[in-house]
C-alpha cells in the first residue's frame, strides 16, 4: 500500500467512521451524565474511548473529561466504582467518605439508578428520532404510488393472490405509503410471513405469504440477504412526488419508522435462536467503517441517516440483559426492586464477567467476519 493509498482509505473509511461512532457515543454517555447529575451522583470520569489518555480537563464540578486513545466506545465513571463498567469498588476510599456517601452512584435508590442507566439507550433513540425528524421535515420524501404493476408467474406474490392493479396499504400493520415501502418492508422479512392489506377495486383483503430469502448485491458490491415476493411495477417520472408532512404528522411518521427498525432488528436478532440466522449480516467494526466509507460517498445527509440508524442499534443493542451492558444493569437493579435487595457481590462478579466474555466473543466474531470471512467467502 502506497503512502497515498493509505491516505485516501483513512480519509474515504476511518474518518468517517469514527466522526459517526463518536456523535453516537457521546450522546449515549451524555445521557447517562445528565441523568447521573440531576439525580446528584458525583461523576469521576467522561470518557470518548477507551485506554490512555490523550487529552483532558476538570471542570469546576471535579469530572475529568477525556478524548483516550482507542476511539471505538467511552464511559461515564462514578466515583467509587471499580471500572468504567460501574462495578462498586468496596475498597474505594469514596466509600468511606460520609460527606460523599449520599452522592454515591451505588447509594442512589434503585429507581434513581434505573434511570440513569436507562438514559444512555434513550439518548440513542432520541438522537435518532430528532435526525429523522428534522430530514423529513427538512427533505419531504419522493413517493410512487404502491400500486402492484405485474406479478411474476409462479412467484410468491400470484401463490398468495395479488393481481397486478392491486394497491397495498399495509405490511405488518405499518402503512404503506409508497411503493417504496412496500419494497423495504418485503425485503427486510426473508423467510418470515408477512402480512399485507390490499385494495382491490371498493374491495379490502388481507393476504399472508413468505418472502423468498435471496442474496443480492448492493450499489457497493456488498451481499444483502432480502426477501422477494416477485412483484414489480415500471415506474415513469410523472408517477414520483414529493410528499411534504407536517411538523404533527412527522412525529407519527418518525415513530412509526423506528418502531418498524426496532420490531424488524428484534426480528432480526431472534432469527439467530432459531437457527434462521446469517452471520454474513452481523457487521463489526470493519464493516461498519466500511459502510461509512461507502455511505459517505453518497453525501452529508445520507451518513447523517446512517448515523441515525447506527445510534438506534446501538440503543438496542445495550439494552440486550446482558451484564456489562446497561441491559445486565438493568436486569440486575429489577432483580433488586423486586427482591427488595441486590444481588450479592459475588452474583454480580459472575455476571459480569460472563458478561464481559461473551461481548468479548461477540466483537472477535464480528470482526473475523468482517475480515477473514467475508474475503474469503465462508460461510455464504
């Protein structure tokens, strides 16, 4: 690789990347801080990244903020934990301090402690509701009518019983308002029924089928796994408008569209329990630099949407009840409110380092995938 090869991949891949990864991180730990201080915990660190630190600072209220030298994540640290996965230190010296006992993470009630842990999540979903929000507002959407054109003989689509000149309304109970979304519905159900309303003449039906799981190449030469049902429709510059809501119906727009992220992920995520699962779509780090790269290349406003979608994933993504994520936190601080007290240190200990374990795993996984799978071929 050349001097200006180099260059040009840091440029057209890294950069990208990290400016996308480090919006989304520093809104999730904003969330957590804000949180954190209105319920009056002394905060020690706030972290972009992890490792050595580069830069940093202390404001006035004694939390270091710090940019550290491996980009990919950051932390709020409260005083008195063990790490920057808030694991209480019980040999910390905070904890022996009665004047900083009552601003203590671990001392918060277990609601206080909730939310706070909650917020990161939330902060991820808000981020992504305010960018989709504000491109709809801002861009309208161009739209084709969802009107069936041709059905492909012996194709999923004449099985279950459409007929060209049919007009869809709904896929799953999201509506359709455009071809468009039709298409994405279909495809981001492979081998998963769906169900989908159709006007007919003055008549209303619902039909049930099973997308056809196939591979695809992306614009960038990358595989996707859809679903195809076999339906198409020509399309002529006079059928695509621009559709405009306004400020009341983009908020029910942009709901809908994350609940459908939200549902389609889930959906996504339960396939691997059940053995429907293909690992060439699980994306790690290299990929989603990649990806960034690639999305890049279109323009501002089409990273600032790959921004969005990569914030909300990752909102559900720390959800998952997996302990050194917030979700384990979460799961453990319910256990606590219902048993009306924590689980013991040794419990916790365990959990976390299983934990630990397994996201450990999941990133090597994720990035032979990313490298050594996905050059190769195996496992397509």
């Amino acid at each position: 690789m050349t001097m200006f090869d180099f260059v040009y991949w840091l440029l057209s891949y890294v950069v990208p990347f990290l400016a996308v990864l480090t919006v989304i991180v520093f809104v999730h730990e904003m969330g957590h801080y804000l949180v954190a201080r209105w319920n009056g915990v002394a905060i020690q660190a706030f972290s972009i990244g992890f490792g050595r630190e580069l830069i940093g600072w202390n404001d006035r209220h004694g939390t270091r903020w710090k940019i550290s030298a491996i980009p990919l994540g950051g932390y709020v640290r409260f005083a008195g934990d063990t790490n920057a996965s808030s694991m209480p230190d019980p040999d910390a010296p905070e904890l022996r301090d009665p004047a900083l006992g009552p601003r203590l993470f671990v001392n918060k009630s277990v609601w206080q402690r909730i939310a706070i842990v909650a917020a990161g999540p939330l902060a991820n979903v808000l981020l992504t509701f305010l960018i989709l929000y504000a491109l709809l507002l801002g861009y309208g959407r161009e739209t084709v009518p969802a009107v069936i054109g041709e059905v492909i003989a012996g194709s999923v689509a004449e099985a279950a019983g459409f007929e060209p000149g049919d007009k869809v309304l709904s896929v799953d109970g999201y509506v359709v308002r455009g071809f468009e979304d039709f298409q994405r519905y279909v495809a981001t159900s492979p081998a998963r029924e769906v169900v989908v309303e159709i006007e007919r003449g003055a008549a209303k039906d619902t039909l049930h089928l099973v997308p056809e799981p196939v591979v695809i190449q992306d614009r960038f030469g990358n595989d996707q796994r859809i679903g195809r049902i076999g339906v198409s429709r020509n399309i002529e510059e006079a059928d695509i408008q621009l559709y405009r809501p306004g400020p009341i119906e983009a908020i029910g727009m942009t709901v809908e569209e994350i609940r459908f992220i939200v549902q389609r992920t889930a959906a996504f995520l339960g396939d691997f329990f059940v053995g429907r699962g293909d690992v060439q779509q699980l994306s790690g780090p290299v990929k989603v630099a990649k990806v960034s790269g690639e999305v890049a290349t279109l323009g501002v406003i089409a990273l600032i949407n790959l921004m969005a979608l990569l914030s909300l994933n990752i909102g559900i993504f720390n959800l998952l009840p997996v302990p050194m994520l917030d979700g384990g936190h979460l799961l453990y601080y319910l256990i606590e409110a219902v048993r009306g007290r924590p689980l013991s240190m040794r419990v916790q200990e365990m959990g976390f380092r299983f934990g630990f374990a397994l996201v450990l795993a999941l990133m090597v996984f994720t990035l032979f995938n990313d490298t050594v799978f996905d050059h190769f071929g195996i496992l397509r």
